[in-house]
DNA sequence: ATTTTAATATGACATATGTCATACCTAATT
DNA sequence: AATTAGGTATGACATATGTCATATTAAAAT
C-alpha cells in the first residue's frame, strides 16, 4: 500500500464516482489516494482495517476462509464500491479477505476520521445502507449460483474475471498466472477436480496449455460458459 | 397477515428487543402489531413490500428464486431483525421470499412512513447498516459452507430448524411436516437425492418414518451432523 | 365407482466431485 | 552432484448428486 501523493488523480476519481456527492459534509480534505500493487492484500481476515476504502480502479477479490483452514471467493469487486463498510459500524476485524487481482487505487479516510464524521451524515449513512443491500443481495445471488452450477461454468467466469491481460509479440493473450491450488481453493473444489476441469475446457476449445501454463483460446466459448456468476 | 389490536403486546415486544432505542425520533405512534399464521408470506419476490417489519416472535425462512424456476434456501430467522430493509432503501420490489414457518409477529411500519421518518433518522439508519452488514456476514459464512459440506449435513440442520414440535400423546415429537419436493428445491438438490438423505439420516437413528412422514427420532444425531448451517 | 392428480418412493444408470497414490519437473538447498 | 520441496499432472477408485423411468398411495375430481 503506497500513498499517492498526486491531488489531480485524486479530483479526476472523486469527480468521475461522484463520491462528493455521497456526503452530507465536505470531506474531501480527509481522502488520500492509495496505490496497491497486484496481488496485495486490502485487508486480511482478522486484522482491523485502518481505512475506509473507496475502490476506484483496479479489480480486487474477496474471500472468506473457514475454520478447517479451507478458503472460498465470495466475488470480485471492479467498480465503484466501499470496502471496510462492516468494519466501520462493528469495530470488529474484517471477516473477509480482499486482494488486489490487478494494480489497485483506492481513496482512503482513516477509521477514526470515517466514524467521527460518517456516522453522523445521513447522506453517507444512506449510500451505505443502499450499498450493504446490493452487497447483500449479489452474495445471495452468486451463493445460489454457485450450488446450483458444477465446476465447469464457475471456472469459465472465474478465467474470464481474473486472467491477466498480456502483450505477446503484438497479440492480446489472457492467462491464467495464478496458483492452481489457490484456484482450486477458492472455487471450493479439490486440486484433482480442477485440473480434470482445465482439461474439459481445452476439450472444447475454451483454453489451451501454453509453456506450462493455461490461456484463453476462446473467449466466447467461456462466455457462453459462465453463467454470469461473480458480476 | 392479520393486524393485532393489542397495545400491551406490542409495547411487551418494544421492550423486550429494545426497539424504541434504534430511533433517534419516537415513532412508536407508527407501529402496528401484526400476525402472520405458519406458511404465510410476509414478503413475496417481484412484489412490494408494504411495510418496514421488525420481526419480533416466529420464525420465517428467506429463499430466492432462480431465472430457470428454481428456489434455494438462503436463511432463517428465528430472532430479532429486520425485513423490508432493502426494499426500504432502493425503492424496489423484494428480490426474495420470506414466509413464516411458524407463527410469526412482526411490528410493521408502513413504508411511506418509514420513508419519511426514518430516512433521516441518524440512529436508525446507523442501526441498519449494522444489521445489514450482520446478514452480509450471515449470508457469505452459509453460501460457503453450501459449498464445502454434503447434503447429508445440510438436511440434518435443516430438519432441525424447521421441524415442528408437536405434542403426541404426551410426547414431543419433532415432524417435518413440509413438502418434499420444496425442500429439495430450498436445499438446491433432486427430490430423487433428498430422499436418499432421508434414508441415511434413518440407517443413522437421526430420524424415523411414522404414518408415512419423518420425525426426529434423535435430536443429538442431527447436532452432530449439522454444522452450524443457517444460524 | 372410476379417473385423475399430486405426493411419495425406489431402482438403474450417468455425471460431478473427492481422495489417494504417485510421477514429473524445476528451483532451492545441502 | 545429490537432495529436498513446491507446483503441476494423472490414474484409479470411492462418494455425492442428477436424471429418468416407474410404482404406489391417497386425495381430489368426475
């Protein structure tokens, strides 16, 4: 997490998200912008959040891990959303993990600054509460998907919603760069049941293996797979 | 839904879930009792929700119906909570289904009402976001562990939260007195897999089968096997 | 009384997924 | 060079679950 001392970039994401408009109370003094590099975390199960985030640009994962030690995503976020939301009107430690899939920028307001301020603007209190519900009725949402769809469907949208968009000699590839126990992990299914999942999707032309990793071959065959979970 | 005119019992349940402390503004004026009998809706998908409910005594299952026809259990309540909190919120019909299984009270505030008086109430909606933020918390926890246990732990938990406890000849019995097809769907399994869940439960002594439906044959069995599920 | 319908029940087979043993490769360690 | 460890890959088999055909029973309709 590094902060950003840049006051331009900053107006461009308040103006674009139009988070002026959610406060009651000018607080723009208040936010700082932060940077987080892929793959670092937000913030971690367990651990207070010291900020309350708002997430501008980039693509972060969230996910929980139960007490026998097994992860599982619960979604992705990739557009305007308040993380630490919980955090601010529990003072407990987050729940969830949330991890940056991509280069990540997200403005912060401290803790302490959020709860002096935000509980007491109804504006803010409002946004929140409208943002809690669509929160609350996506997880339902995905948590039907999930039981009601096999492997196959879920791995499809899980490819096209985290594969790494690279330059290769002048083409566009996306792949699959992370750790296929990790992978296997979060989608709540055993390594074994994984790997025979990648296979099924070259079998019909969705992904091919390349160097020792997967990559997308064919993003309509995924899309048409993927049954519009995580969204 | 049948209003209840009965000043003493609504004011017993104010108290007794503290109701009056989640208002800045006293708006006890604006309640009414109302009574919902076992299998009854108190709030259907598609539709609008006309009051802000607190439940107060009962217990109701919540469970969403999918594009192709098919509905899945999310969760119960068997304590105080709100109902009608995101309708409230987003001016928008309900995305879920909450019935009464068993009989239910809930305080109801009329929505336009609650609107207008509770729109700008800072403890309320500081209240709110709470509660939404704990059924977030509810929700991603059982979507998970959907996903991590089979059926059989899933059905045990079941029974036990929704089995009627019936007094026979002196006796307390627990019977599942539901139709089966509709677990099957609430639990997001085949009628065909439920029953075989059925049968295991019985070759484990958790239940039995008495004049063609199943009770409870051992309470302790049915601990075991569920694992915190809907909680 | 007969027919129809809905709910319950079961066998047979197919598919989805989990578990375990094991093998291979590469990078790190000794 | 030999050893170790982590990540990837696969076969064999077991378990969990879905699909389909069909039987039975009880209640509802005619």
């Amino acid at each position: 997490m590094i902060k950003i001392n840049d006051k331009r970039r900053l107006e461009k994401y308040i103006l674009n998200h139009r988070i002026n408009e959610i406060f009651d109370n000018d607080i723009k003094c208040f936010m700082e912008l932060f940077y987080f590099k892929r793959n670092e975390y937000i913030c971690k199960e367990g651990e207070d959040v010291p900020y309350l985030f708002f997430f501008v640009e980039g693509k972060v994962k969230i996910y929980i891990t139960m007490s026998n030690g097994k992860s599982l995503l619960i979604c992705f976020y990739d557009d305007f959303r308040i993380i630490g939301d919980m955090e601010m009107m529990s003072v407990k430690p987050a729940t969830n993990n949330v991890q940056a899939i991509q280069d990540t920028y997200c403005i912060g307001i401290s803790m302490e600054t959020a709860r002096k301020y935000l509980l007491n603007d109804v504006k803010f209190l409002r946004f929140m509460c409208g943002s809690l519900g669509d929160k609350l009725d996506k997880c339902s949402n995905n948590c039907s998907i999930n039981l009601l769809y096999p492997l196959e469907n879920r791995l499809a949208s899980y490819i096209l919603a985290t594969g790494q968009k690279l330059n290769c000699n002048g083409k566009s590839v996306i792949k699959i760069n992370e750790n296929l126990k990790e992978i296997s992990e979060l989608l709540g299914t055993s390594y074994r049941h994984l790997i025979r999942t990648f296979n099924i999707l070259i079998e019909k032309g969705g992904i091919i293996k390349n160097n020792g990793g997967y990559e997308v071959a064919d993003e309509e065959i995924l899309k048409k797979l993927s049954a519009d979970l995580y969204k």
